[in-house]
C-alpha cells in the first residue's frame, strides 16, 4: 500500500484524512505524513516531528487566504465545530474531505494513489434529488391507491346470482345493465309508487366482441310480454329459494316482484336472445342523478320544447347539459315525446347513455380528482354480480372494455309489435328480432363498417335432382329433421333426402359430412341452408354414387328456410344508431 496516500504501509488504523490538519496560525491545511499517536499532544507532535511539508488545502490553491471555515466543515453529525484553538476545526469529517481534494489535486503526479469520485454537478444533484422524491411519490400514491380501494370495496353492494364468471375472459362479453325504479335512497321518494321494491325498468344487454373492436347495446322495453323462468336465489340465511317464473308476462317483472333479484333478470335475458350473460350491473335513481354531477353534466338535445308533467322536465329546443334532478328527468321522460310510449323513452336513455360514454371518454377526465370523483359515484350506485364484486375486479372489468372505439358502440331495441290483447305491452317481433338475436349470438358488428362476411369463392353446384343427403336432429326443435326433409324435397327439388331420425349425440351447431366426390352436392345443400364454412365437414375418401351425405342438425337450426349463418346486415326496421352520433335530439 502506498503509505503516502493510505498511511504507513502495513498499518491498517491510518485514516488517511487524519494525515491534514487544519493550521489556525497560517489558514493552511497541512499533510502529515507521521502523524502521532491518538493520546499525543497535537502542538508536541508537530515539534517533534521536525521540519514540516505544508500543502495549502484544494480548496484555497485560488489564492483566498480567508481562513473563515468553510460550509462544509462539519462532523459526522451535520453540526457545525467551532472550536478557538482550532485543532479540531472541521472534525474528522473535514480532514476526510481535504484528503480527498488532496488526491485530487496530485493525481497526475502520483502512483498507486486512488483517484477521488468527481463532485456532482447541479443538475446531477438535482437528479438525484428528483429521484428521490419520486420514489416517495410512488410509495405514497401505492398506499394512497390502497386505500382508495378500501374504499371502493365499501361502497360496492353485490348479489350472488349462483353463477361466478371471471372479470375478464378471451372471446365475447355480454354485460346486462339494469336501471332499476326503486325508491329508495335520499330524494327519491317522490317519483311515485312509494315503497316500490323495484322492477328492471331500463335493460340493456351491452354486448362486446371476441376482438373489442365493436359493441352493441341492445335495449329490452320494460312492457315486453315475454316468459320468465324459474330462478334460485339466495337468502339471507345463506338458503337458496327457486322462485317459480311466469308465463306470458312483463319483462319488468323480473326484477324485485315476488323476491325476484337481478339472477332472474339475467336468465330471463338469457331465454328471450339466447345469449349467455357474463356480468350484470344494477343501479338505481341516484346512479343517473350522482355519475351526471360527477362528470360536471351531460350533453343533451332537444328537438322541440319539452314539458314533461310526469318527469318535471322543461327544456327549450336545442342543446342543454343536465346533471342531478334534471338528468334523472331527462331519462325518465316519455310523456312528452314521440309517441309518449316507453319505446320513446328509450331514445332518451340511448341518447343520455352516449353522451355520457363520450364525457367519460373525454380528455377533461385525466384528471385523478375528477376520476376518483366519478369512481365513487358508480361505486355507491352500483350493485353488480360476484365476478365483479370489488373495484379491482371492477377496474380490470372496465379496462378490457374501454379498448372498444366509441364510433363502433351501436345502440339498438328489441324490434317488437304492438300487443293485440293489450295496448299497454308490446310482443316480439319475431320477423325481426331473431336475426338481430342471431347476428349478435355470430358477434357480428351492426355498426357501419363492422365485420363482413367473407366472400365466398365459386363453387361448382349441382343439380337439386343430385343431391342426395341423410338428415337427424342432434339438437334442433322437435321434428326438425322431417321438417328439413319436406322442404328439401317440395321446395328445392331434392327427392333424394331422407329422414334418418335423431342423431347419437347433441350438436351445438350444424354439421354437414361429405366426401371430396360430394364437393358439388355439399356446395348446392350449403346454398340453401346458409350454412357457415366452419359447418362442412369434407372427409379424406371418395364416396360411392349412392352413398349420401350427412346433415345434422344442432342446437342453432332454427327451422326450414332459415339459413343457419347469421346475417351481416342489421335486419330492415330495426332502429339502431351509433353511440358517437352528438346530432340525435328528442323529439
């Protein structure tokens, strides 16, 4: 070891700062390079060390001879020695620093000594301050987030409905939003039916794709006359009741009547579009009143002056932003519109709802605050199903949601028909409504631009006479498969048709099995029957001249005529318009 730049060589207890000493008689820093021991007198030392070797301090090589100490002259515990013999002047702490400055100054000179780290520049100190800083940031925006979701947790009621789908799942979602019209909560007892449990007053079935490229909300009028299923529901005790359903009644009624909770709903949903449902969310009166005051007010147009006796609302022709009483007005409005029905009412709500998704969706909510603000306002309003029952759950829910393009998000109502037998209901327009269903069951896109079929290449097609097939049911209606047979043969010429009866297994979907010989009959049976590429099933043989093809059908044959692929194109009549149209106004 160089004993210049450590110490003596071989002695391990050299401090190398304890080599420079402050000199209080000339202002200078001194090397010592036999430095006495720790008991000696330092003045005794110095004389007896002889003639010294004196170096001015790195510090004043500038030629300032002030002797004042300098700020950095502290010891080890940041605090200023101020010491009048100066022996000490600095403490250890200061001679460590001179030594330092020492090395640095003769490094050039010297061997074997180990060169100093560069002081940090302002900008680097102000770097590493920065850093610091921010790491203290994220540590209390983590406990901050924490705690918040405490919070959210809290004030998120949910209900066991006895099915527990995952927040997010790859393929299709099918979210149901209910706006229930129960009176409960600050300010809502005056809307009528004091004491009301509820019913599902606004359904929507918000279906997104596999891709969430695309979405649909598809609205069911409350007065539907549909069939409403047996459904278990669970007790307080912690039991399970099976609440018997209901012929031929109100779709409204699936909710709240006879203790029916929001898994009712759901199945009844289930049973009218044959859509399987992923998560529900519930919300009452307050959620419309306190998400529109959180998002400081909805856009909405009118397109005539509206008086409203039985929502109390009172808006001038043009563009007005609402919030609270006067949003939940909006909604609730149907008198003074359209045909003063609920199907009128609808409009509204599809309007109010875009609206407020563009709001949300809008740069003037990156704010934290104003987030967090909107964050307790769904929470407080919502009641949803266990697989989204606690706000992280809730947030990875919403982030795979909030990947779909706003310009693609299409609202739609179930197309119905006025009730014959009761003026006050309305009857599924089956025309209409089944291929809108299906369309939906195929995720295809009723926004303009969405997912088109492909186009198919052409196919040589023979003859009807020619095509010869074995027909079973694997999984449509009754009689399906005699059903199919007759229209083969008196619609399309097919006599060579059969019935074989019913398939050994159930079909989820269609099948049909042909031999590479068979490519043309396949090709003339798939024609008429719509059915999809993924439905033909080409075996590996060729096939004897009387050997026919087989057709299953399963569970997603409708019935003769009706192609099994659904339609790309949303069926004539059906009102669907897109959720970032800002030019719809009630009328």
């Amino acid at each position: 070891m160089d004993a210049q730049g450590r110490g003596r060589a071989g002695d391990d207890n050299v401090d190398p700062a304890d080599q420079w000493v402050f000199d209080p008689d000339t202002g200078n820093y001194e090397l010592r390079l036999d430095p006495p021991g720790p008991t000696a007198d330092r003045s005794s030392a110095r004389k007896a060390a002889g003639p010294r070797r004196t170096r001015r301090h790195p510090a004043e090589r500038d030629g300032d001879t002030d002797t004042r100490p300098l700020p950095s002259q502290r010891n080890r515990r940041g605090e200023a020695r101020d010491d009048e013999d100066g022996h000490r002047a600095g403490g250890r702490a200061e001679r460590r620093a001179a030594a330092r400055g020492a090395s640095a100054a003769n490094a050039a000179g010297a061997t074997g000594r180990r060169r100093p780290k560069p002081k940090k520049s302002g900008k680097k100190k102000a770097l590493y301050w920065t850093s610091g800083v921010l790491g203290f940031v994220l540590v209390a925006a983590a406990t901050t987030a924490y705690v918040i979701y405490q919070q959210l947790d809290g004030n998120i009621r949910k209900v066991d409905v006895g099915v527990n789908n995952d927040a997010v799942t790859d393929g299709p979602v099918n979210l149901l939003v209910i706006g229930t019209d129960a009176r409960e909560g600050k300010g809502n007892s005056g809307y009528g039916d004091a004491g009301s449990v509820g019913h599902a007053d606004t359904t929507i079935l918000m279906h997104i794709s596999a891709d969430r490229t695309n979405a649909t909300a598809l609205s069911i009028p409350r007065d539907l006359i549909t069939d409403i299923p047996n459904c278990p529901t669970k007790q307080k005790d912690g039991t399970t009741k099976v609440i018997p359903g209901q012929q031929q009644t109100r779709f409204n009624t699936s909710l709240g009547q006879e203790g029916r909770d929001p898994g009712c709903t759901w199945r009844t949903v289930e049973k009218l579009t044959g859509l399987k449902i992923n998560h529900f969310m519930m919300a009452d009166f307050n959620a419309v009143k306190e998400l529109s005051t959180a998002v400081d007010g909805v856009e909405v147009c009118a397109g005539k002056d509206i008086n409203d006796s039985g929502s109390h609302l009172h808006l001038k022709a043009g563009r007005h932003v609402v919030m609270g009483e006067q949003a939940l007005a909006f909604v609730r409005t149907r008198h003074a519109v359209g045909t003063g029905s609920d199907l009128s009412r609808i409009k509204l709500q599809q309007q109010f709802i875009g609206s407020l998704v563009r709001k949300l969706k809008s740069s003037a909510f990156s704010s934290p605050g104003k987030l967090l603000d909107v964050a307790q306002a769904a929470t407080k309003a919502l009641t949803v199903d266990t697989g989204i029952g606690s706000a992280s759950k809730l947030m990875d829910f919403g982030n795979d949601m909030k990947k779909v393009n706003l310009n693609k998000i299409t609202f739609a109502t179930v197309p119905v028909l006025d009730n014959p037998h009761d003026a006050a209901t309305v009857i599924l327009d089956k025309a209409k409504a089944e291929p809108l269903f299906r369309m939906i069951q195929a995720d295809q896109s009723l926004s303009k631009g969405g997912k088109k079929a492909a186009k198919k290449a052409p196919v040589k097609k023979a003859p009807p006479e020619l095509v010869r097939v074995d027909v079973s049911n694997g999984g449509g209606p009754i009689g399906s498969a005699q059903e199919t047979v007759d229209w083969l043969q008196n619609s399309k010429g097919a006599r060579l048709s059969t019935n074989t009866g019913n398939a050994t297994q159930k079909l989820a979907k269609t099948t049909l099995e042909y031999a590479p010989n068979q490519a043309d009959q396949a090709a003339t049976l798939a024609d008429w029957m719509g059915l999809p590429k993924s439905a033909l099933k080409q075996s590996s043989q060729a096939a004897g001249d009387r050997v026919p093809m087989k057709l299953v059908l399963g569970k997603d044959f409708q019935g003769a005529g009706q192609p099994i692929t659904a339609p790309t194109e949303t069926p004539d009549g059906v009102q669907h318009v897109n959720a970032g149209d800002k030019n719809i106004c009630a009328k």
